[in-house]
C-alpha cells in the first residue's frame, strides 16, 4: 500500500497562496504573492527534486493542474531536474470542471467521488503519491484520513493573511516529527508523519 504524501512550500504563520509569482493568486487582495522564492537555495532545491523525482505520481487539483501544465511541458535545461518527473510519472487530477482527456502527458481525471479514488489510488502498488500545493484536494484528503505523511518547507516569513494551508475546523490531527532541517536560508524542511496517538 502507497502513501499520499502532502508537499507543500508555507510561511510561518500557514500561507501558501502564491508561492512563486507576484501574479500567482492576487485574490482576496493578496500583495505577497512571490514571498517563496527569497528562500530557495542549492539544499531546499535538492530536496523539492528528490521528493519529486522519489513519487510514484502526482495528486494535482485544477489550479495547479493548469499552472503546472503551462509550464512544465516547455520548462528550460536548467528545470529539466524537476521537469522530467512532473513530465513522465502519472498525474491524478481532481476536478469538476475540467473534462477528459486531459491534455498534459500522463494526466488522467479523477472520477466521481476524489476520497474513494485516491483510496483506491492508495491501494495500488507503487511509489507515494505527491499532493502538491492543491490545497482544497489535500484538506478532502485530510478530512477522510487519507494523508500519510506531510512534507513542509517553512520559510521565517510571517505574511499576516492569504490562504492559509490549515483551516478552523476544530480537528485536532496528531503528527510525529520524523526528520528537520535548517536550510541556509533559515527555512525549515520538516517531516511529519501521521499518528493514531
């Protein structure tokens, strides 16, 4: 049985909204977006690759889906580390707008009910699924227990609003730290497993 492995890139006070680009996801009048990228280095890339390169496939929702699929196709030499994978290994796609088939490589929709096809996903052999970013699709899966693992960079930003990764549901998830890192950067690369404690 596989893992679904939620990877996520998040500020210290639990932003994810728009890692990577000003443009990213200015909603709800978000002005930070790009706040990541200051703290990627030699050793925070070579974990973000080893993760990515390590996955036996990709749990991806729409927006990511769309993002990742306008990029990655055409990504440059230097991004081909990440490229590749993203590229070549499955990718499960949760949506109810988008329609099959879908047009990125190796892409295929997620039908009916998300929670029982990534159990069913789970069930499978192979390599850990990847949640990446996606955050509507991992806190489903959260909320049907189907996260095994989460990896998170925190970055030593507090970014005081914008979409945060954990929501108010009164749920309280017990995890077990199984491995940290300080980076140059003063982020922190963590592993957390989930506990029946």
């Amino acid at each position: 049985m596989r893992k679904v492995v939620a990877f996520e890139f998040m500020s210290l006070d639990g932003v994810i909204q728009a890692p990577a680009y000003a443009d990213e996801d200015t909603s709800n009048g978000f002005r930070h977006g790009g706040w990541h990228r200051r703290f990627l280095d030699e050793r925070s890339m070579k974990w973000a690759i080893e993760n990515i390169s390590r996955a036996g496939g990709f749990l991806l929702g729409r927006g990511t889906y769309e993002m990742f699929a306008a990029h990655w196709p055409n990504a440059s030499e230097e991004e081909q580390p990440l490229a590749r994978p993203l590229n070549t290994l499955p990718k499960y796609v949760a949506s109810k707008t988008l329609e099959a088939p879908l047009a990125w490589q190796n892409s295929k929709l997620l039908e009916g009910d998300v929670a029982g096809a990534v159990a069913a996903l789970k069930r499978e052999d192979g390599g850990d699924l990847l949640a990446i970013g996606t955050p509507m699709l991992v806190q489903t899966l959260f909320d049907h227990d189907l996260v095994d693992e989460l990896r998170v960079m925190i970055d030593p930003v507090i970014l005081g609003g914008g979409k945060r990764f954990f929501r108010d549901d009164g749920i309280c998830r017990r995890l077990a730290l199984v491995s940290s890192e300080r980076t140059p950067t003063g982020a922190i690369l963590a592993t957390y497993a989930r506990t029946n404690g």
